[in-house]
C-alpha cells in the first residue's frame, strides 16, 4: 500500500477515536464517517495522495468532508480539526477507551465530573470510592471495572501493547527510515521480531555511516509524542499511544550482529555468548570476534555468519527463545518450517454476503489469485450469527455463483464454505445433511466467553466431531491484550482433533493469533493439524497470510502438519479422509 494510504488511515482512525470521546457516543454520525473512510482507505487501490478532493470523494465510504481533510493533510502535513481534537483530549483518555465496560460517554463523564484523564486517575477513583459516588456507577459495574483494569494489566509500570499496535507503528517506521539517504539496512528486532503477543518495547535498528538524518527524520515522526533520550547511535522516544521506541544506529560492517543482539531474546543471547566464548571467542552488539588481542573479527555483516561462525545454522526470529532451539540446531533436527510461498490456499475468507464483508466474491477471489492461491475456502457466516449470518437459500445461490465463476477463471479452485457459529450447547447451523453439501466448513465460537472449562471444552469437541466441519476456527476466541479467550481443556479438545483429523485454524489477524503459539506447540504434539487462514472480511486482510505463517513458526510447526501447504489435489484428497469419504 502506498506510504500516504497508511499514514491518512491511521490518522482518519485516530480521528475517529478522538471523535467517540468528544461526542460522546460510539454512533455519533461524524465517529461512523470516519470510520467508514478509514476502511475506504485501508481498500483503496490508489495512492491518495496523487487524487483530487473531487476523485477523493467519488471513493464509496468517502465523504466530501473527510476528503476535504485528506487533501489539507497531502497539502500541508497535517489535519486542523485532529490537532484540536489532540490539544482537547489527554493521551490518556485513549487508554480509557480500551477498558471492556468504559464507553465514550462515561470517558467524557469522567472528565466532566472527576477531572479523570487516565487509568491512573481511574484506578485512583476506584480506590478511594469517588467513583462508586458518581450516578449510574453501582458497586457491581465499578468491581467489574476494576476487574477489567486488573486482567489487562493496563497501569503497571512494565504494561506490554498488544502486538497488532505495535507492528503497525514498526512497519511505518521502519518504512521511513529505510529511505532515509545512505541508510543501508533498517529492521525493527527485538520481542515483535520474535513475534510475541505483546511487545513492552519496539527496538529498531537502522544500518548507515551517516547517523545525523536517521536521527533527525525519526524525531519528526508526527505519532513521536516525548523524547526519552537522544544521542549520535541510540534515541529513545514514547509515541502518542504510550509505546517506547529504542532507536539504534550502527555501522553496515554491524547490522548482522547488531540485530542478533537486539533480537534476543535475552537468553538466547546468553547460550550464544556461551557457545563463542567456548571457542575462544566473545559476542556483543559489534561482531563475533577472537577472544585475545588481535581481537580479529570472525563475523559481523550479517546473522548467517554470525550464526554460522558458532557452528550453528540461522535460527529464525520467533524460535530464540532458549526453549530448546539451540539444542535442536546443535542436533540438526530444527523443524522445516513453512514460508508465506509455501502457503497454497486461504481457508477462511468472507465476502459481502457475510453481514461484515466489504467485497464482493468475484473481487475477492480475484485478489487471492492474485496473491498466489491456488485454492480458496469461501467462509461466510451461516444463519446462526444473528446480524452477519446467511440464510440457506442465500447460500445455495451463492454456490452457483461460486461454481460459475470457478468455471470461468479456470486457474483457481473454490470450495464452497461458511463459518459455521458454534453455539452454547455445542450445536451447529442448518441440518447436518445441508452441512454435509458444503465442500469446506469452518466451526468458531462467537459467544457466550464466560462459561465453564467444562462447558466450553465440551461445545467445542461436540464441533469437532461433526463429520462435515473441516476446521475449527479462532480457537479461544480471544482479542490480544483486550478479551481472555474461552477457557478449554487443551489438552481434551486437541485429542479430538487429532483423533478425527479436523484442522485447527492458525487465524492470521494480529488481533487473534488464534490458536495460541503455545496451544499450537501442544497440537502438534499430540497430532493434531492446522491451517493458516487470513479470515479476511476485505481485501486487505488478505495479506496478513504471512503473519499467521509468523505464528506457526513461532510454534515450531514443520510444514507437513500445515494442511494449506499442500498443493490443491492433495487438499482435496485429505478434506475426503477427514470427512471419511
Ligand atoms: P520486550 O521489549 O520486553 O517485549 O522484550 P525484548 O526482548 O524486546 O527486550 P528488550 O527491549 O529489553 O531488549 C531487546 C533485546 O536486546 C533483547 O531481546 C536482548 C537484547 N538485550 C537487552 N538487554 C540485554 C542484556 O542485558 N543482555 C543480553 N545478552 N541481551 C540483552
Ligand atoms: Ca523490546
Ligand atoms: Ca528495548
Ligand atoms: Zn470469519
């Protein structure tokens, strides 16, 4: 997408955000405006910045004002009404928002009454009994608030930002800096590098002789909000939604040490440092180099040989976690993990026949071919889901659709789907003998998180064992870092899945992740299989593919036990075995 799309998107959600608070109400017409634009945005197959105010608001989802604002932001840098939203509304106020139970209007009360801008000054309120003061706040609503503050951990000091924050704030950044004049190499390392859920802090590396212009373009970043510190190699900043950036400059001869070195994790770092210093070598942030007076460099440019010089292969980013990886590359026997080209279908894609999709089918198919699918689940929500779902004669009709144009392409496979809605006793939409015509079905959770681990355990595996259901997907249901997922016996529900064959999705959206890594490891295991699916409800979302690969390999899953690995023939053959065909 090009940069001017990225940056009008982030700057039309913040708008948005901003919007909810002052009003009042989530609904306020002007909130929906820029929500829709931001969407609009997001889907845009042109670059925003090369249009006119006129072209801008011909855009469906694009109004003449929200145009208006993405011109005076490509003309000037910056938007009037969001700098005065900014000025009016505390950072903190966005924190607020977060918390499952605070909505805008009771944020913009908190302001009014209490003179509370931020989860501190909440929690404070909460302590000393000002809250419980205020009307509408019966003890119950202020327990479950604090309740809800408590889970996220979202006041302690070392408070982590879930990683779908992080890695959009990474990836810009790192964009920009990449095309700052005589920079070589730019990454970002560390944690979200590793690919954990949560990130405490973003660790960029930047590779260049010439340190002075990195430095200067990453302090006008317009989301910079407080310099920590800033010197000639490291600049420390916290950006405007509470995140620590760790800038560091090092010279190209370096980069590859540097980013083994801030990659980490820490005790990853402490058995290589271990392992050179048994060869006579030491290990920082410069090189491998000899350990005695020549200190002659051994390895430095890039991680290959760093790793290589160690007697190692290269370790990939979301395995350093010293939880047997060193051992397993010592061994030779690190698992042959899968790669986004080795990705053949996309299992769990919706399209505006779902209450939630944007695109129609014939766009959407068109934009998985064109992202090298050979195979493709179409996944829309059955009737069950109240506002989203689909009626069966919808659902007949659309697999005519679907057949026809199957037929006139000629270079992809669709399989018919939906995303069935698993509901509380473990029931399923339709009739199984309607669910049985279906080439491809996907089973999910969507209500009722707050049930027992027996209940919970029990309406999954009852999915499971349902002959037709393929998948099972976003596994707990959970949003990183906002909603804990169900509670499961894992243990149980993956048993069952190895037992009859049905994959386990790997959703891909940053939000998700969903099966846990952790959950997945376990799995796999026991023998349980899965699929990597983007779970895409626009075109967009369809490329969030890689960050569920990010995710499997995080898992150390190999690529057999990956099912969309496999090429279309093969695929269709194991739906027919799990299916018992
Ligand atoms: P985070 O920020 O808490 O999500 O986790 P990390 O892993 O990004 O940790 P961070 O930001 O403190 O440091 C980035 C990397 O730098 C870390 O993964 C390994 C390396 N590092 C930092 N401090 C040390 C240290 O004292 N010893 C060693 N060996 N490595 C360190
Ligand atoms: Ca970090
Ligand atoms: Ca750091
Ligand atoms: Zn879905």
């Amino acid at each position: 997408m090009p940069r001017t799309n990225d940056e009008v998107a982030r700057l039309l959600d913040e708008l948005a955000v901003l919007t909810e608070i002052a009003e009042g109400d989530p609904n306020a017409f002007r909130v929906r405006a820029y929500q829709n634009a931001h969407r609009a945005v997001l889907g845009l197959d042109r670059d925003a910045g090369e249009m006119s105010e006129a072209d801008l608001a011909r855009v469906k989802g694009l109004g003449k004002s929200t145009a208006a604002k993405i011109r005076e932001y490509v003309q000037t840098g910056t938007i009037a009404k969001l700098e005065e939203l900014r000025a009016a509304h505390p950072r903190g106020q966005r924190d607020l928002l977060k918390v499952p139970g605070l909505g805008a209007k009771t944020v913009g009360l908190l302001q009014a009454t209490l003179g509370i801008t931020d989860l501190p000054g909440l929690q404070a309120a909460i302590d000393d009994g000002r809250l419980a003061g205020l009307p509408g706040m019966g003890a119950k609503t202020v327990e479950n608030l604090a309740a809800a503050i408590g889970k996220l951990g979202l006041t302690s000091k070392d408070r982590r930002v879930p990683i779908a924050d992080a890695m959009s704030v990474a990836e810009r950044t790192v964009a920009v800096l990449a095309h700052v004049p005589g920079v070589v190499d730019a990454a970002y390392a560390g944690s979200l590098r590793r690919f954990r859920e949560t990130i405490g802090d973003l660790d960029l590396l930047v590779a260049t002789d010439d340190p002075e212009p990195v430095r200067t373009t990453f302090l006008a970043l317009d989301e910079v909000d407080r310099v920590i510190g800033s010197g000639e190699t490291k600049t420390s900043v916290v950006t405007r939604d509470g995140l620590q950036i760790d800038l560091r400059v090092v010279p190209p001869g370096s980069f590859g040490a540097a980013m083994v070195y801030f990659t980490g994790s820490k005790a990853h770092n402490i058995r290589l440092r271990q392992r050179a210093l048994d060869r006579g070598l030491t290990l920082n942030e410069y090189a491998l180099a000899h350990h005695d007076d020549t200190a002659e460099v051994i390895a430095s440019v890039t991680e290959e040989d760093v790793y290589a010089a160690l007697g190692l292969p290269w370790i990939t980013p979301e395995l350093r976690e010293d939880d047997g990886e060193i051992e397993a590359a010592t061994a030779g026997q690190l698992p042959d993990l899968p790669t986004l080209a080795d990705i053949r279908g996309d299992l769990h894609v919706h399209t505006d026949l779902s209450g939630d999709g944007h695109e129609p089918l014939e766009r959407m198919v068109a934009a998985l071919v064109d992202r090298g699918r050979d195979y493709v689940g179409i996944t829309d929500h059955a009737e069950n889901l109240t506002i989203n779902g689909v009626s069966r004669a919808a659902m007949e009709a659309q697999r005519l659709r679907l057949r026809e144009l199957e037929q006139r392409r000629g270079d992809v496979r669709l399989l018919h789907g939906a995303e069935l809605n698993i509901g509380v006793d473990g029931s399923l939409d339709y009739d199984p003998a309607f669910l049985a015509t279906f080439d491809w079905l996907v089973a999910s959770v969507h209500s009722h998180f707050g049930r027992s681990v027996a209940e919970q355990t029990a309406r999954v595996v009852a999915a499971i064992r349902e002959p037709s259901v393929t998948a099972i997907g976003h596994l707990t249901g959970r949003m990183v870092g906002r909603r804990p997922g169900i509670e499961l016996d894992v243990e149980q529900v993956l048993d069952a899945a190895a037992e009859t064959g049905t994959a386990i999705e790997i959703n891909a959206s940053l939000h998700r992740l969903d099966a846990p890594a952790t959950v997945v490891r376990e799995g796999l295991a026991r023998g349980a299989c899965f699929v990597i699916s983007t779970d895409s409800h626009r075109i967009g979302d369809l490329d969030r593919m890689r960050f569920g690969v990010a995710q499997a390999r995080r898992a150390g899953a190999s690529k057999d036990a990956i099912v969309n690995t496999l090429d279309a023939d093969r695929f269709l053959a194991w739906i027919d075995a799990v299916r018992g065909a």
